[in-house]
C-alpha cells in the first residue's frame, strides 16, 4: 500500500474529529437532572438531524445513521477499502449470523442486517440462499458454506456463532496482514487475545468443557491456545494467575475482585486499551491509522451515548455512568 495516497484522505479526517462530542457535552450529558435535559443536549449535535419528534424510540437510529453516512463517505475515498472494512467487518460477520438464522429458520431478520460499507442486504440473502454473490469475498462464501454443513450434521444454531466468530478472528488478523501497519497489527492481535481471554473466563463460569473452548478460541493471538485451554479445566483461579504472568497482566488487573473477573470491567478495559493503539494516529499524517482512530473514536461515541441516555432513563447515578463510560483516544 502507498501510504502517501493518505495524505489527501488525512486532513479530511482531522475535520471529522472536529465532530466529535467534547468531554464537556459528555459531562453535561451525565449531570444531567433528566431524560429531556440529555434530548435537548443531543440535539444539538450532528445526531440531532436525524431525530424524529420521539428522541427515546429514534436516538438508536439516529447514531446507526450517521455511521452509515460517514462510512458511505469514507469508503469512497480512502486508498485501501481494507482499512474501513477491518473495522465495519464485525457488522458484516453480524449480518451473517443473523440472516443465516433467519434463512434456517425461515424467518425474516431483515431489520437486524446493519449497514457495513460494502456488502448489501441483498448481496447477503443470495449468499446464503446460492453460496454464490457478486462481490462477496471468498471467507464470507466458505464461511456461510461451513456453517450450513455444520447446522446439516448437528441441527445446533448455538454453533453458528462460534463458527462466525472464529472466522470473523480470522479474517481480521488475515487482513490486517495485508494492509502492514505495524501499530494496526499488534491492534488486531491484542483484540484477539482480549476476545480470547474474555471468551475464558466465560468459559469457566458456565462450565464448558475443554473440547468447547477448543472450538471457539482462536489461534490466531499472540498468547498459545493450549495454555488458555488449560484454564479451562483448571478453573478461575489458574486463569487469573496465568493472565498475571502475560503483557496484559497490569491492564486487568483492576478487573480482578479476588478468585473471579468481573467481566463487564474487563470489557471496558479491553476497549479502553485497544482505543490506546489510536494515540499515535494524531502522528500520523500519510498511513490508514488516522481514519480508523476516527472511526473507533465514533464507536466509543456511540457507546457512551448508549450508556448515557438508557441510563438516565433506568436511573443509574452520575457514579455508575462513569464508572461504565469508555475512553476515546486524545482524552
């Protein structure tokens, strides 16, 4: 890839950021005395275009379109459409699972296809329904194809999604291979070891097996899956022992709350730490990092602003807003 074809794309970008929401409007957000306060606050933003006279029955569709806006633009400008679709790609293995289910099931999930840059709704049902669609990479193909013998021999839907997920894993470190950005690569690894890790620690609560696990991990991180499927059968303990002796011991451990991991926290953490790969994008003038720190800083955004709003209206305090909230790059 020429990364010099970024230095026109780059500056489009740094106007982008200037759209995004400032602490400040978050915490006005979070101090907010009520629901309308928030409304009134949110529409004031490049959200508030996209609102209909109910703010709580469309907030979700405004901040779903203006993702799909800023990609429609994105994609069509950027140098290599791999630099947006590693990110969009966890819509597009979404739509998958949801419309294979819906195929299976006869049924219509049509409502759940989210938009991902590249690949149509309609792109997608001939996918399924053939195992032939124009345009359609050959992983998504052998993917669909995979999962409907799997679903022929065993009848399961639950093994859909581990299917999915795995491929998805895959494909990500596969792309991010082809594009060679050193800071995206240990971005993509470190995503699969926190999938992974997280995908553990589940593990052992529900009491899955080791040949279970075996089949959702992926091998494509940098921590070995055999030491992880010895957590597995060792129990929660081990796991928090081992993680311990990793790179990502000191960023989990504020997840540990003595034998157990507390998993939402340790999601967030893993979000926060992969939004800390994008610090450098604010360097980088000429290489793919500055258009998908924006584009995870907008996923941050959204999260937030998801967090916020149903909060409020469930009555968390400021408190358990904060302690919730994820962190953007460059805050």
């Amino acid at each position: 890839m020429k990364q010099s074809t970024y230095h026109e794309l780059n500056p489009l970008v740094r106007l982008k950021e200037l759209e995004l929401l400032t602490p400040e409007l978050m915490t006005r957000m979070i101090k907010a005395d009520d629901l309308s306060e928030i409304e009134a606050l949110f529409r004031g933003t490049i959200y508030g275009d996209y609102l209909t006279d109910n703010f709580f029955d469309s907030f979700e569709v405004a901040l779903g379109q203006a993702q799909e806006d800023l990609l429609t633009e994105l994609v069509k400008i950027v140098p290599d459409p791999d630099v947006i679709w590693i990110y969009t790609m966890r819509f597009t293995f979404h739509n998958l699972k949801a419309l294979i289910k819906a195929d299976l099931l006869d049924q219509n999930f049509d409502d759940l296809y989210i938009y991902d840059g590249f690949y149509s709704l309609e792109q997608i049902k001939t996918a399924i329904r053939t195992g032939m669609a124009s345009g359609l990479p050959a992983i998504l193909l052998e993917s669909i194809q995979e999962v409907r013998e799997h679903f022929e021999e065993s009848n399961s839907l639950q093994g859909i999604d581990i299917i999915l997920d795995r491929k998805y894993l895959y494909c990500q470190r596969k792309v991010a291979d082809k594009i060679n950005e050193p800071e995206l690569l240990k971005e993509v690894i470190s995503f699969i070891d926190f999938t992974n890790i997280l995908m553990v620690a589940r593990g052992i609560k529900q009491k899955r097996s080791r040949n279970f696990m075996s089949t959702a991990l992926s091998s494509h991180g940098s921590i070995p899956k055999e030491e992880l499927l010895d957590c597995v059968e060792l129990g929660s303990d081990q796991l928090i022992n081992y993680l311990r002796t990793t790179s990502y011991g000191e960023i989990i451990e504020p997840s540990i709350e003595g034998s157990t991991i507390d998993l939402s926290q340790l999601e967030r953490l893993c979000d926060d730490y992969l939004t800390s790969f994008y610090e450098t994008a604010q360097t980088h003038a000429f290489g793919p990092l500055p258009v998908l720190a924006l584009l995870n800083a907008k996923s941050i955004e959204t999260k937030n602003l998801r967090l916020i709003i149903t909060g409020k209206r469930i009555g968390l305090t400021e408190e358990q807003m904060r302690e919730r909230m994820r962190e953007t790059y460059g805050t």
